[in-house]
C-alpha cells in the first residue's frame, strides 16, 4: 500500500512544481500500477483533469475494474467520486482528507466503495 501511495504523492508533487493543484492518483490492478495521474487542470485549462481522473484515463478502457484500487493523496470531490462509482473501482485508498468532502464520502459509501483514510502528514502538506 505504501509504495502505490508514494507514487500518487510523487504525482501531486511534481504538478504543484509544475504550478499545479497538488494532487495525485495511482489506479492498481493485482499489485501493478495501471494508471497514474495528477491534477492538470491548470497546466491544461481543463477542469476535468483531477488526479484520480488521469489516473483512470492513463488505465484506458478496462473489461471491469471490479479488481482495482486507487490511491488518491486527497479525498475525491464529487466528479471524481462519480466517476469511481460509475466505473464500479471498489477500494479507494486516500492520503489526505476534510470536512468539507463530506457530500463526496457518503456517496461514495452509499454506493458501496470502500474507503481506507489514512491522514498522511505529507498529504496535507502537499495542500499547505
């Protein structure tokens, strides 16, 4: 778990190096990494390109991704949670979240999506 998370903060911190939201997503399959992705929405003017959305579309069309885990370094926001649910990605592994995302994590936990909160310190300090 440590390894995938580490590769979703190494893409947080190269977008906020980049001048971009510092956020970063990795999408796993079986212990291999399928998609990584960061937030770009500045970078690209795009206000589709979050973290774990890049992450997906890096994954390209999957059969099923009844067998995937994402690593995301902040909670998903709405978009980003409809996606997963849409997609039906059951775990979601998260570095970093807040109150605010509470529209977001009960809809995700209404949909059944497992969510593991892990309250990273570099994850927030991403933020700062």
């Amino acid at each position: 778990m440590r390894k995938f998370m580490a590769m979703a903060i190494e893409e947080a911190a190269a977008t906020k190096a980049e001048g971009g939201s510092p956020f970063g997503a990795v999408l796993t399959r079986g212990g291999q990494v399928i998609g990584r992705g960061r937030n770009r929405m500045l970078q690209n003017n795009d206000p589709l390109s979050h973290g774990e959305m890049e992450a997906i579309k890096a994954a390209g069309l999957q059969d099923s991704y009844a067998d995937t885990v994402l690593y995301t370094t902040a909670f998903p926001c709405i978009m980003c949670a409809g996606t997963i649910v849409r997609y039906q990605i059951p775990k979601v592994i998260i570095g970093a979240s807040w109150e605010h995302n509470k529209h977001s994590r009960d809809f995700l936990l209404a949909n059944g999506i497992e969510l593991v909160e892990l309250g990273l310190a570099e994850c927030y300090q991403l933020v700062e």
